[in-house]
C-alpha cells in the first residue's frame, strides 16, 4: 500500500473559500457530498460516463468524480447549490420545472448546469448543439425530450 | 469507486516537472485531464506511489499555426482542438477526430497528450480487481495467457485512442523531453505495436508537444468511427484518410490509417479513386485484428473497419469536391 498524507487545501466553492484537510486521492465530488455536505451533486456510475456529477470549473462543466479535489483548487468551482438564490431558483432550474423535465431528479442538477454553462457561452443555441451538450448527461426516465424543451425555451426568450 | 492511495505532485515548471520524472520514474504517473487515468486506478489497474498533474506547465498548453507546420501542446484539451476554425480548415480529420472522442464534458477536461497516450484496452483486462481476482494473469498483467485468443503467446489488446489515426494521417511527429534532453519521434514510430507496452516513449518522457506539417495544395481528410454510444465509447473500429490532388490529376495519393483494429494505428496506402475504394476497403480488412475482445465480436469490428474506411474516403472525396 502507497504511502499517503493529508493536505491541507483551498476550494472556492460556489464563491465561498472552504479549507479543508483531505488525502490527495479524494475526488473533487466526494469533497463536495462528504466534506462539504453539499449533496446536489450526483455520483452515479463514478467512471465518467454519465454527467449526473457534472459540476462547473471555471464556467465549464466537467466530471467531479474524475477531477481530484486537490486539483481543483485556484479555480472557481460551482455547484447545483450555487446557481439559486436562497429560495429563488435560476431560470434554468424554474424551465426545467415548468416543462417537467424533471423526473427522479438524479440527473437533473448535472443536466441544468450543463445547460446553463452552454447558454452562457452560447445564448441561442439550435437544438442539435443543445443535444450534443447534453449528450455528456444521461437521464433514465424523460426521454430527452423535455429536457430539450426546456433548455429551447430560454434560448427562445434570450434568457 | 475509491482512489487507491498516492502522493500528489503538480509542478509548476517544466525543468521541475522533468526533475520529478526523472527521478520517480516507472513510480509516478502522470495526470493531464485524468480522464483516462483516475478511471485506471479506480480500477486498480495501476498503483502509482505518485500522481504529477501537469495542468499548471502552461507551456504545454494551445495550438499555434505557423506557415509551415502548426504545433499542439500535448496539454490542448481535445474541445479546443474540435472547436478550433483553422484546424478543422487544415486538419479536418484531427478536429472531427476529437470532436468524436465523447461529449463537451469530456472533451472539456480531456487532453491531446492524453488521448494520444492511452493505454491498450481489452474486456479482459479493463476490469475491476474483484473479476481479475478470479482471473489468471494474463500477459497485460505479467502473466502467460490470453484469454481473447486462446494460447496466444503474445497480447491482443487494442489501442483506441482516437487522435492518433488522424494524426498519422497527416504525417505528425511529437516531441518527448526528459531532463537534459529532447527528441522527436512520428507518431507512426510512438507505437511499438506490443499490447503489453504500446509506446516506445522511455519512464522519464512526457510528451510535450504534438507537431504538424501544414500540408500543401489540394487536401481533404477525414474520420470516420464505430462505436455503441456517441456521447462517450472508444472506437471499436475507426478510419482517418487524408486525400490530396497532385497535379490536377484525377488519381490522388491516399493515405489511410486504421484504429482500434490491433495495439497500434496501421497505416495503409492506396489510390483514393472511386473505383478502388472497394480494394483499399479489403486491404483494411486483412490489416485488421478481428478478436473478440472489446464490446462487439471481433468478425463484425473487421468487417465495420473496410465500411468505416470507405465512408470516411468518401467524406475526403465530398470535401475535395466542394473545396474545389
């Protein structure tokens, strides 16, 4: 067995700075669910194939259970619990709940930010981008469809 | 699945970084977008004492187009080359290529030198420790035996990266340093053709940069690929061709290069014109490694890779067409 120390390191997480001690081999996701209790964060298949541990690094949506922790820091990481304000939900979060695109939810918090990190970089995207950014996500139970939907309408309303 | 133990090493500087590996060696491993790695080890296919990240050796970063060949750093994430305007003008292959690797998330975080650089695959190797536990160690692992071919003496497991055809398409070389020297190698020549040690890159080499030679005159490429799901898997058979007019003649030098066929890209050559696609299709054929050891039976991969080559030289053809 190698031979491991914990570290001391910094993680600005959803624009609040966390220290935390941790063993270099933990991953980004099991900082954020078992250090940081911030749970929104899915681990499914743990092997990056399914996008429900998406989180955002620097704007850009990433896998959590391929990042380590100790990598992450210097850089600005958000969370499904970062896009809401108190109880108000992002327009991303609010369409996907008026076009119920949601239905066991596992995979909607990497889904929506997913979505939103595309509408940020590209404010009307057509619907073939919007599948082949959300082909990184899987969902078991809507059928994509809704998911489309939703994301199709705020490209429409410019949002 | 857990990460096994390590201790994190992230330079800052490429004389640090070649220090670190030179003297480490076969103990450390080294992480550019992890994608490929930490799945490794969660496995516990590898072990390392060491992890080095080479994320912050900005050196290692971007494209840089110059007039006679264009140079990639090994750190390039594979989004960027696929996003990139004048490399999918130039090298449409590469670009497509790294468009096909797996979905934005991925590509997002995954990198040149990574993709080029990953390990041979087979469904009897890529596997937790709780299957290869009941296994007998096969020549992947320091064993024996086979289990994809029975009483083979040697490995069949299959390269798939997906960069590396497009890139021998167009003749690229990649630059591997070590403390106190630099050399530089074709891609072609990266591989060893072994399953058990794919490259020929020595413990204390990190690829740094992958060069291109801008090519002349009329071109086109390609790269065409057959896997399950196109949001993520590697290809289980693929094709990069590269196309290019010499003299308005009508006959056109063909380079085609074939993937995920053996434990390394094979290169085959041929005339790119309509007629002989058929023949250039059944030289794929006899080139490839029909075994049953990845996701679908070896026999339908082999006959996929002369149709993959045959769309991708058509995709060449179609883009000749409309640049001319």
């Amino acid at each position: 067995m190698n031979e491991m120390k914990k570290t001391a390191i910094t993680l600005n997480v959803n624009n609040e700075i966390f220290d935390i001690v941790t063993f270099p081999n933990q991953t980004l996701l099991e900082v954020l669910r078992d250090h940081l209790h911030l749970t929104g964060t899915k681990e499914s298949c743990g092997e990056g194939a399914c996008g429900s541990c998406t989180v955002l690094l620097n704007g850009v949506p990433v896998r959590s259970c391929l990042t380590l922790a100790i990598a992450a820091q210097g850089k600005e990481i958000t969370t499904i619990e970062g896009l809401s304000k108190g109880e108000k939900l992002h327009p991303v979060q609010e369409a996907f709940v008026n076009h119920h695109a949601i239905q066991c939810g596992f995979c909607s918090p990497g889904m929506i930010l997913t979505a939103y990190a595309l509408l940020k970089e590209n404010p009307n995207p057509t619907e073939a981008e919007i599948r082949r950014a959300i082909s990184g996500n899987v969902c078991r139970c809507t059928g994509y469809a809704k998911i489309v939907e939703a994301i199709k309408s705020l490209a429409e309303e410019g949002r | 699945m857990r990460l096994p133990p390590f201790q994190y090493l992230e330079p800052t500087n490429m004389e640090e970084a070649l220090s670190i590996i030179g003297t480490h060696k076969d103990t450390v491993k080294i992480m550019a977008g992890g994608t490929d790695l930490l799945n490794r080890m969660k496995l516990r296919l590898i072990e390392p004492a060491f992890v080095m990240n080479i994320g912050r050796l900005r050196n290692m970063d971007g494209i840089d187009i110059g007039d006679t060949e264009t140079v990639i750093g090994s750190n390039a994430r594979l989004k960027e080359i696929a996003d990139a305007p004048l490399i999918h003008k130039r090298f449409r292959a590469i670009a497509e290529a790294a468009f096909q690797v797996a979905s934005p998330t991925i590509t997002n975080m995954a990198t040149v030198g990574g993709n080029l650089l990953q390990n041979t695959r087979c469904r009897y190797y890529d596997q937790s420790g709780m299957v290869l536990n009941g296994l007998e160690r096969c020549h992947k692992r320091g064993g024996t035996v086979c289990f994809a071919v029975k009483g083979s003496k040697r490995c069949f497991s299959v390269y798939q990266g997906d960069l590396a055809p497009a890139l021998i398409a167009f003749d690229a070389r990649c630059v591997l340093e070590k403390k106190g020297s630099t050399r530089t190698v074709s891609i072609t020549e990266l591989f060893t053709g072994n399953g058990v040690t794919p490259f020929v890159m020595e413990a204390e080499e990190l690829l740094t940069k992958i060069i291109l030679p801008n090519p002349e005159g009329i071109y086109s490429s390609a790269y065409r690929k057959l896997r399950l799901r196109g949001s993520i898997d590697y290809p289980l058979a693929s094709a990069a061709v590269f196309i290019s007019v010499k003299n308005g003649r009508k006959f056109t030098p063909c380079r085609v290069v074939i993937g995920a066929t053996g434990a390394a890209p094979r290169v085959i050559d041929g005339e790119s014109y309509e007629a002989d696609m058929e023949g250039i299709a059944k030289k794929a054929y006899d080139h490839a490694e029909g075994v049953d050891n990845l996701l679908m039976p070896g026999a339908y991969r082999r006959k996929m890779v002369s149709v993959v080559v045959k769309r991708a030289i058509q995709a060449a053809l179609d883009g000749i067409k409309e640049g001319m």
